[in-house]
C-alpha cells in the first residue's frame, strides 16, 4: 500500500528556487495540486522570510522556479501569497503562511498532482509529509566531489541552483500522526467564515521541506508544511535557548476556498 501511495506523491512534489536580482534568496519544495500544475507551497519559500510583505513578492525582479522529478524546469508566477486574518484586538493581522504559483508558460502535457479535497484534519489522523529537505544528499556526496575545474562543472552547479536535486534525489517522505491541532475561525464582511487549522504532525522534517504536502492516507493533500516546531532548553550558565523539536507545524487547505484558489480533486 505504502509502496503505492509514495510512488503517486514523489512526482507531484517539485523543488522551488528563488531569485532577486539573480541572487537565491530561497528555496523549498511545492506540490502540484492540479494536472495543468498549479502548485501550493509556503509563502516563506516564496519571499524568503517571515512575516511577509506584499512588495517581497510583487517586485518584477523576483523569479520562481519549480522542477519537478523528470520535467524541464519551469518558472512560475505568484496567484495568492499568504492570506491575511484581521483579528479585533490584534495589533497586527494573522499571516497565514500559504502560496499558490501558476506556471508561466502552460505545460504541454498534465503533470503529477495531488488531489486536494478541502477536508478537516482530525486530531490522531495518520499523515505523511514530503519535501527536498536538508537531510538529503546527492548520491556519493557527487556536488562535492566535482572539482570545479572540471568540464562542465559550472553548468550542473548552475543546474542544481535551479531545483534539478529534484531529478537526482527525489522528495523524502515521512510518516508521522497529528498530535495536536488547534482551528482558527475568522467572519469577516462580505466573504463568509474562513477556517484554517494549524497542526504539529509528531514527526521531524527539516530546512528545505518547508512548503511540502501533509497527506492523508487515500493520497490526498490536507495542508501544507510550514516549519519545525521549536522547543526551549537549559544551556547552563547563559540561560535557556531555543531549538528545533522533533515535531513538524503544518497549516490546513480551508484558506484556498477562502482566498478563492480553486483546488483539485480526484478524477
């Protein structure tokens, strides 16, 4: 069973690279949830920092690239970046750490995707997650072997600063349960309720999977992963410090009907 639902989430992930001014200021992962390749990420990986400004992801300068395991790399345009709740009494309004990309240039054949069909989480639900996180290496460390001088050197470097780990590693996929989750409910005039529900999934993923799917077990995406949840701990004489736990805060999908970003659904 597993053999087949990994096989089915592993295409439809792409790895996601940032630029400004050709300078990579991100990267992450993303997932198509539609055949014609939307893709759903987090709005840090587009941006590069939390919280987000509206000018971080407007500037013409900025370019987005998506690479999905064996397709050309493709640069894509951002449709919804990271919806906003205003909450009376806030100081400031609650980001939502959620994007979705279009490509620029329409593919010529339906890519892999994950079927996205707005349902709740539920509190003890079995969950994988997947992304081109950190832990991953190239086969036989191969990046950093390659002495530079070497024919050819400059364009895999190139190459790999454009997501092609996406055809040399693939996503890793991890399985985890959610052991806490927690529902956000906003009203607002003139667009209806929006609910969103943030997750900690009881399982460790890593720098660079951020903007993976959180999937169910019939294959179908019920959020998007967003950090590592972090813990405090006694460093002696300098105090406490804060450090990664072994846990993973993922966001769910209701914002997307919300924001009006169509989702997909199984054939």
């Amino acid at each position: 069973m597993l053999e087949e639902l990994y096989s089915r989430i592993s295409p439809a992930c792409c790895s996601i690279t940032v630029f400004l001014d050709d300078e990579k200021i991100s990267e992450g992962t993303g997932y198509a949830y539609t055949p014609e390749g939307q893709v759903l990420t987090a709005a840090h990986v587009v941006t590069g920092r939390f919280p987000i400004r509206r000018s971080d992801y407007r500037t013409p300068d900025l370019k987005i690239f998506c690479k999905f395991p064996g397709v050309p790399v493709a640069e894509y345009a951002v449709v919804m970046c990271c919806p906003e709740i205003q909450v009376s009494g806030f100081t400031s309004n609650v980001q939502l750490d959620m994007a979705v990309l279009h490509p620029k240039v329409p593919f010529s054949h339906n890519v892999h995707w994950i079927p996205v069909p707005l349902e709740t989480p539920r509190l003890g639900q079995c969950v994988f997650m997947a992304g081109y996180s950190e832990e991953l290496r190239l086969p036989f460390d191969v990046d950093r072997l390659l002495s530079p001088t070497t024919e050819g050197a400059d364009a895999f470097r190139a190459a790999m600063d454009k997501g092609f780990q996406a055809d040399m590693t693939g996503p890793l996929i991890k399985q985890g349960y959610i052991g806490n989750i927690r529902r956000i409910v906003a009203t607002t005039e003139g667009r209806g309720t929006l609910e969103c529900d943030v997750m900690y999934i009881d399982n460790a993923m890593h720098t660079g999977a951020s903007g993976g799917p959180l999937i169910n077990e019939r294959g179908e995406a019920i959020g998007v992963l967003s950090q590592r949840a972090v813990t405090t701990v006694d460093v002696g004489k300098e105090g406490n410090t804060r450090v990664p736990s072994g846990c993973t805060v993922a966001i769910s999908l209701m914002p997307l009907r919300f924001a009006g970003a169509g989702a997909g659904t199984a054939a």
